[in-house]
C-alpha cells in the first residue's frame, strides 16, 4: 500500500466512517481462514507502572501487505485511556497509517462475535437475548443485525432507565429491541445469548441452569483472571467452547480458571475459532448443544479490521495525508 511517502492519519470518527459491518465481518472471515502461523501473532504483552500499563498486541496479517500493533496506554485510577495502531507497508517497511483505535475495539470484537455467531446458531434469523446495554451490547446486536436476519432481540441490565436507553439507541438505528426485568426473563426463548457486561462485583451475570439446550452464549466481558462473567455450571453444561485465543481463555480468563478450580475439564471441548472458520472443526454438531464462544480479543481482529478502514478511508478520501513522520532505513549499508 505505497503512499508515495506520505502517512494517513486516522482519528476516531473516520474510522467509524470508514468502517462497515458487512465489510469487516468479511474481513476477518478472510483472516480467520488463512492459515496463521502463530509467530504472526505472538502473545500480548502488558508492561506496568505504578497505576500505568501499556499493553501490545502485535501481528502481521496474512498475506504480509501490512502489519503492525495495537497499543493501548491506560491509567485505571484516572479511568483514562489511549488507543493508538501503526501500520506498517511490509515490502517497504513505511508507515502506512496511524489510527486512533478507540473505536476499533469495540467494532472489531462486535464483528469477530456476529462471524462466530452466524456460524454456530442453529437458527439462520436467532432471537437475540442481551446481558448488559452499554457499547458493547449496542455494536454486538448492531453487527448481528447487519450481518443478517435476527429474530426478537431482549436486553437485560440493572437499571430500568439503562435498559431503555439501549431499546431508544437501536430504535433510532432501526433496530427494535425490548427490555426484560431479569437475566432469566431475556434470555427465555432466546437462540442466542450475548453477554457483554460484568457485575460491579465480579459475580457471574449468566447461570449456567438458565441455558436451554441448543442455545448459544457469546462471552466477551470477562477477559482478565480477576473478571467473571459466566459461572462454573455454564462451563460444565457446554458442549463445545469456541475461543478466539484458545490459550488466553483457557489460562488467563477468570471464567476458565474458576471452571479448573472447581474440577470442569473443559479442555477436549475447547477450539479454536481459526479452526471452525477454516473449516477444520464443525464448531456444533448437533442442534441441542449448547455452545460458548469465549473472546479475549486478539491482534488479528485489531489490524484486519484497521486496514480495512485505511483502504476505505483512502478510497473515500477520508482522514489525513502527511509527510511521512519516519523513514525507513537501511540496514544493509
């Protein structure tokens, strides 16, 4: 992607502009089906200070026409945080972009959720029952809605006055949606389960004794060892557990690590989403499983879905050209 010596720069709004559901589930779709090496996308890593951490992830997408990393620069005492993607030409080794990524990560799990769903639903058009009305349920029901049919769509959360601004939100995007009174009353009849909010005290929000068989539950809230989301018994009743990293769900997700402390062996049940993308695992295999899929957030969703918005930007005439800020140098002199 050779810009003539120039960087784009995108800030959060055009990447918003740039971006598209129908494009960015393809997107991953096309990511997810490669064939990944797992140099291309080595753990993240997390460096703290006192009340400071920086985590990367960092990757090369396949193909090799660009790569790069997402940082993430935060003080949760301040409750503040920065989201900042370079991208990388991988022929030249200019720098193609620098995105503001507030945005992106929410979109880009919102769509890796409604790829992962679309495939292991039963029902092609899925009542639809949500588990928290913030961001993240809003883009996850949007991109479910964009993504294809949907049924009847519920939310859930604590506050009345919350549940209706999710309902009021979708309406305005031409989504309906209703409020429930309880986790138990949203979820009643519902194909597909999202769970996208935590207790403030890290109690589990989804009981496992509350799933119907053939449900499917997407799981993206709790993500660090400290965080809860769904319980022990969920875990258990799962006939298959789908993860976009399957060695940071299983190690490093409090979910997971209660379920191993309580004695679930989860482990034969657990698979990649790579591998159901490519095809390689048939993700469900009977319409009465329950089935998880569990999200942590991953490298290659972050810059999938950031080249797609810098192709788009740059077809649009979107963001900022700059002189280039670096230049590569080279090393064989």
């Amino acid at each position: 992607m050779p810009l003539n010596g120039q960087t784009l720069l995108l800030n959060d709004s055009q990447v918003r502009e740039a971006f598209t559901w129908a494009d960015g589930i393809d997107a991953l779709a096309a990511a997810y089906g490669s064939r990944i090496d797992e140099a291309q996308f080595p753990p993240r890593s997390m460096a703290r200070g006192k009340g400071l951490w920086l985590r990367t992830l960092s990757g090369v997408l396949p193909g090799q026409k660009l790569f790069g990393a997402k940082l993430i620069a935060a003080s949760p005492a301040n409750k503040v945080a920065s989201y900042l993607i370079p991208l990388f030409d991988g022929e030249t080794m200019a720098l193609v972009a620098l995105i503001d990524a507030a945005s992106i990560t929410g979109l880009r799990t919102a769509a890796t959720s409604a790829l992962a769903a679309r495939r292991l639903c039963t029902n092609p058009a899925p009542s639809i029952a949500l588990i928290g009305s913030g961001f993240e349920a809003r883009t996850h029901l949007e991109a479910m809605a964009r993504s294809g049919p949907i049924g009847a769509a519920t939310v859930f959360s604590p506050s009345p006055a919350s549940r209706q601004s999710f309902c009021d939100a979708m309406a305005d995007i031409g989504i309906a949606a209703t409020a429930a009174a309880s986790p138990e009353a949203a979820i009643a009849g519902a194909d597909l389960i999202i769970c996208a909010a935590r207790s403030r005290d890290e109690s589990p929000t989804l009981l496992g004794e509350w799933l119907a068989p053939g449900a499917t539950v997407v799981s993206i809230g709790s993500t660090l060892p400290e965080q809860r989301e769904l319980d022990v018994e969920a875990i258990r009743r799962a006939d298959v557990i789908v993860a976009d990293m399957v060695e940071e769900v299983v190690h490093d997700t409090g979910d997971m690590l209660a379920a191993t402390a309580a004695g679930v062996d989860f482990a034969p049940r657990t698979v990649s989403l790579e591998d159901v993308v490519c095809g390689d695992h048939p993700g469900r295999t009977d319409p009465a499983q329950i089935v998880i899929y569990k999200s942590v957030g991953a490298a290659l969703q972050d810059l999938a879905v950031a080249a797609l918005c810098v192709e788009r930007a740059l077809a649009a005439g979107l963001g900022t050209l700059i002189p280039a800020p670096i230049t590569p140098v080279n090393k064989g002199k």
